[in-house]
C-alpha cells in the first residue's frame, strides 16, 4: 500500500497553520504602540483647541481650520502611504510615517501664530495618515485566520489608550498654564524615538516579499514565527536559497483600477461609504466634545474631566467588538455598532444635565469605538496582497475627506443647535451601517 506524496506547504499555509504566538504578540504591541501614539496626538487637538479658543481669541471656524488641515494631510497621506506600502513595502512606511508626525507634532509645540499651527498640523496629518491603514494591513498578513478580525481590532484598541492618554494629558497639563497646549504637543514628539525601534524590529510582510520574489528573506520569517510557536520547519514549497526578483509590479494606476474590477467593485463602493460616514460622524463628535462642553458652560477643566470619562467608554467597546467580529462576523458586528452609534448620538445631542451628557456620552464612545474596530479589522481583508495596502490606504483616504469637511460644518451646524448637529452624526451612522451589509465576510478565511 502506497503513500500519496505531501505536497509542501506554501509559506503563507504555514503562517495561517499556527497559533497566535509571542511572535505575534511583538508584532501585535510593535503596531500597536505606534497606533496609541497616532491616537494621542489626534485626540491631544481636541484639547488644544479648547484653550486656543481662550488664549488667542479664536473663533470656531478657526479652530475649525486647525482641526481640518490635520486631516487633509491625512487624506493624501492614507492614499499615498497604501500606494508606497505596496510598492516598496509594509514596514519601511510604517516606520517613515511615525517620524514624519512625530517631529511636526513636537514642532508645532513652538507654534507662534495660526498660520503656521495651520501648516504644521498638515504635515502631522501626512504622516498620521499614512500609518493606521498600512499597521492594520501590516498586522493582518501575518494574523493566523481563525483569530484575525479579533486580533486587528485590538491593535484598534491601542487607539483607546492613545485617547486615554490624551485625555490624562488634556486634563493634567493643558489647563496648568497658558503654555499648556505647547507641552501637551511637545510630548506628541515621541513617536519620533519609536519610530527608530520600528524600522529594526518589526518583521517585514511575508506575502510582500514573495510578491517580490524575496524567497530567502520571506523563509526567515516565517521560520521565526515557526520557533515562536515551537513548530518544527517543514520543507517548504518553492525556492528558499535564492531570490527571483520581479518588478515592483503593478503601477499605481493598475492598482487603483483594480479596486473597481467586478470582483471587488461592490466591496469597494461600500467601503468608501462607510469610511466616509464614520470618518464625519466621529472626528466631528469627538474633536469638538471639550470646546462644545465649554461653550455650554462648564469650565475647561470640568469639560476636560468630562471627556476622560467618556474616552474610558472606548475600551470596553473594542473588547465586545474584538469578541463578536469572530461569533457573529465582520458586517454584522460592523453594521450593529454603527446603529448604536446613531442612536447614542441623538441622545448625546439631547443630553442636558450632567449625569445624562456622562452616560450617552460613553454609550457613543462605546459604540463608534466598537465600530472602528470592526472596520479596521475588516478593511485589508477584502482585497490581495498586491492591492492590500492600496485599498486600505484609499479607503481611509475617502474617510478622511469627510473628516476634513465635518470640523468645518460644525460651527455652521451649531447654529441651529446641538440637538441637529448630533442628529446629522446620527443620519450619517445610519447610512453607514446600510452599506456595511453590502460588504465581504472573511472571517475565517486565508487572505489568499
């Protein structure tokens, strides 16, 4: 009686075959502090424009520039970063991306006027922009299949702590002196330090490099991971003694073009909508919760103290999100997250005393954080290696139009009342929830 022959293994096989290990796990806090530090700074705003309200006299549609100027360079920096991710590589953006923001972000602590506040917080943007959607598809190509939706929604999660600490910061150091603002910036700069740890020890794409036919580079990793996990290498499919090298493959057009082919044309549109509403709907909430607290008459350190305790609502969120997104899947986690989003917001829009502006202010921190997750989760999953990064980078890229326009419809909306405004969040929850259920599930299945 004979024996059928194994065939080997590919080597993404082997990644998927193994249990989540410290590998991952270094990889997995490697991403995720970066992401923490994005979450900071962008939260760091919120606060700072509470207090350049008061110290330079601004008025809301000032701020609103500030706010808007960080997310234009976040929309060209998402785009740009997914593109340059998957032409050259996960680890080398994600590492040049945290050093862009970190050293504007210190450097816009010596901020003398609003112009050129303006002009920094766009490059801060560039490089923030860039980070979060090439970190996800970094983390996800190497996410053993089974566990992989959980596992990307709690590196969303460090965004949480990146919040929390802002907010301690906002809380602690911004109202102590007129210098406040300056010092909170000042401490965004250590992404910059990180950065240098990124670019030695994070592993490198194993997809991404057999895409470039860097077999010998792409065995050593997964052999590492294989230690990791205490499993003995196999022999593997293919050539690992010498590399084939390719071109840098399709150009940046032919991936655009690519997202729009019929088999990921549905996925795509939904996805855009879906960055796009969230996107308004939370940085137009969140970045304006202190200043608007304040305009409603509390002072900055009570509205300080308020929006802690609202940001300490994100992290039960991702814990919820992190565990339905494998039990129930990715669109109906997604779509059931977003309508507890809109319906907190009508009731946060409401929200006149203290304990009820607490209460539906968390239960909107919860629900849109929960949905982040399951949208970070979800994103890189829906297209291959070679659009990957590309998708993802332009996905958010549309999001992060909509977080440009949202800072300036605030001031506008405002005026006919904070109850409208929230309800407009509500609406565009609504509808992003709608166009999640249009949306691939992949829960479970090997990227390739």
């Amino acid at each position: 009686m004979s024996t059928a022959p194994t065939t080997p293994r590919t080597r993404s096989e082997r990644l998927d075959a193994l249990p989540f290990t410290k590998a991952h796990g270094r990889l997995l806090v490697g991403s995720g502090v970066g992401w923490a530090l994005d979450a900071m700074d962008v939260g760091l705003v919120s606060f700072v424009l509470a207090q350049l309200a008061v110290q330079w006299q601004l008025g809301n549609t000032e701020l609103s520039w500030i706010a808007s100027a960080g997310f234009l360079g976040m929309a060209i920096g998402a785009t740009l970063g997914g593109l340059l991710a998957d032409r050259v590589g996960r680890r080398h953006v994600f590492a040049i991306t945290l050093l862009v923001f970190g050293i504007a972000t210190g450097a816009s602590a010596l901020a003398w006027g609003l112009g050129v506040l303006i002009v920094l917080r766009f490059i801060v943007g560039l490089g923030l922009g860039a980070e979060l959607p090439v970190a996800s598809t970094l983390m996800s190509e190497f996410a053993p299949p089974r566990i992989r939706g959980r596992i990307i929604v709690f590196l969303e999660a460090f965004w949480a702590i990146g919040w929390i600490a802002a907010a301690l910061i906002g809380y602690l150091v911004v109202p102590t002196s007129d210098d406040g603002w300056r010092w909170a910036l000042a401490i965004g700069a250590l992404p910059a330090v990180y950065a240098a740890i990124v670019r030695t020890r994070l592993p490198e794409s194993v997809r991404f490099l057999e895409s470039r036919g860097r077999h010998r580079e792409a065995e050593t990793v997964v052999r590492e991971f294989e230690a990791s996990a205490g499993v003995a290498h196999p022999e593997p499919a293919g050539d690992t003694t010498t590399d084939t090298p390719v071109s840098a493959g399709l150009s940046a057009g032919e991936r655009l073009r690519g997202l729009w082919v019929s088999t990921h044309r549905r996925d795509t549109g939904s996805l855009w909508i879906v960055w796009f509403c969230v996107n308004f709907s939370y940085y137009g909430a969140f970045i304006w919760i202190p200043t608007i607290l304040v305009a409603s008459g509390f002072s900055l350190v009570r509205s300080f103290g308020f929006t802690l305790i609202i940001t300490l609502a994100q992290i039960p969120g991702y814990a919820v999100s992190a565990w339905l997104i494998e039990a129930w899947g990715r669109k109906q986690t997604l779509a059931t997250f977003l309508a507890g989003s809109a319906v907190s917001a009508v009731l946060f829009g409401t929200a006149t005393t203290e304990p009820t502006i607490i209460v539906f202010g968390m239960c909107l921190s919860f629900c849109n954080l929960g949905a982040w997750g399951a949208l970070y989760a979800t994103t890189p999953e829906l297209y291959p290696t070679a659009l990957r990064a590309t998708g993802a980078g332009w996905a958010a890229g549309i999001g992060r139009i909509a977080s440009i326009i949202a800072p300036l419809s605030v001031p506008v909306l405002l005026l006919a009342g904070q109850a409208l405004l929230f309800s407009v969040f509500a609406a565009f929850f609504v509808v992003a929830a709608v166009a999640a259920l249009f949306l691939s599930d992949m829960r479970g299945r090997s990227l390739d």
